[in-house]
C-alpha cells in the first residue's frame, strides 16, 4: 500500500465489517459526521494570534500600505491582502481598541470614496465597510458602558464639506440596487451614517430629514 506523503508513519488500515454477518455487530455505529464549521466560535479565542499586531507596530503598518493605495485597481492583489488582514485583525477587542487611538476611520473612509462608485470595486468596498463598522461599534460599546478612558483619536473630525460629501455618498449608495440586494451591506451602512455626522448639526439634521418620509 502507498503511504503517499506519511512516509514516516505506518499505513492507515480501515476494517470494513458486514452488519448482521459473523454476529451481531457491537461497534457504536456512526451514522453521520458532526460539521465543526458550523459550531460558533469564540472570535477572540480564534484570532488571538493577531494581538501581536497591536503590539509590533503592525497595525501601523497595515494603516500606511493602505494609506499609499492610489488605485485598487493597479494594486488589487496588495490592497486585498492589507485588507484582508485588517479586517481579521478587528476580530478581537485589543485591535480594534487599539485602532481607535489611531486616525483608522479616516483613512478607511477616504478610500472607500475610490472604491465605492466603482461597481468593479465592490469587493474592496465590501471589505472596507465591515471593517469601518467594527471599529465604529467598539467605538460605540465604550461609550455605552460608561468607560472614562475610550481612545478617540481615530475619530477625526471632518470638516462641513467632507462630511456633506461623504454623508450623500453613503445615503446614494444605500439607494442603489447593487447595495439593496445585499441586507448585510444595508446593516453595515445604516451602522457608520452617525458616525459620519459626528461632531457636525448640519449632517445630522440631514440625515434625520432623509429618513423622514419613512418614519
């Protein structure tokens, strides 16, 4: 029998037994096999390996190639990695804590202003609004528990006329079928639009107006 890449182990030997056959069969039977990917997973358990990059300067890292990216397209197979990566990182607390006392958000959003319109682009855009959303939602779980010391420096004010760009981008974006036929998207849009009115009366009294006619 081929061993195949096991060439220091012995070969697997499978026993193969007739129900009803030389007696009764006394083996627990197995009728089928438990899916481990569909148990929940602790997020923080299984990521935790990514904390090292709060603490290596990693993160900084990520923020800057991200930051360099002129053009998704040019740079698709750099940005999707950087991305990638930011993304699973915001999987636990420590990285998105420690991304809120960096300008995360800002640069976040001022790419998703390349990679929205663009319909080739949804994929970066995709990624960039989920990780927005966790930052923002850490962002909004300190500030409901009440903690004195929540780190704020990612969230950088925007002047009048970047947060009126930025605030009609988002509410054109969530009219759009593209962004409609995905409730995922929806429900992460909905979760960054006050956080795009921070700090600013105008935006929020312009997005309250918006969403009028539906209440």
């Amino acid at each position: 029998m081929d061993q195949g890449y096991g060439l220091d182990s012995p070969p697997m030997i499978v026993v193969y037994r007739l129900q009803g056959l030389d007696g009764e069969a006394t083996e627990e039977l197995v009728e089928n096999l438990v899916d481990d990917s569909l148990e929940e997973k602790d997020n923080e358990e299984e990521y935790k390996i990514t904390s090292v990059m709060s603490e290596c300067g990693g993160l900084d890292s990520l923020l800057n190639i991200i930051q360099r990216v002129s053009d998704f397209e040019v740079e698709r197979e750099l940005a999707s990695v950087a991305l990638k990566l930011l993304f699973y990182c915001c999987k636990i607390r420590q990285n998105r804590r420690a991304l809120l006392s960096r300008p995360a958000i800002s640069i976040l959003l001022d790419k998703l202003k390349t990679a929205f319109p663009r319909e080739s682009l949804a994929d970066f855009a995709e990624q960039l609004l989920l990780t927005i959303e966790s930052i923002v939602t850490e962002a909004n779980v300190c500030a409901n528990a009440g903690e004195a010391e929540v780190p704020t420096e990612g969230y950088v004010k925007q002047s009048l006329d970047e947060g009126l760009v930025q605030l009609n981008m988002f509410l054109e974006k969530l009219a759009s079928p593209l962004v409609r036929c995905n409730p995922r998207i929806v429900k992460t849009v909905t979760r960054i639009l006050p956080y795009l009115t921070y700090g600013h009366e105008k935006l929020m009294e312009d997005l309250v107006d918006h969403f009028l006619e539906f209440l």
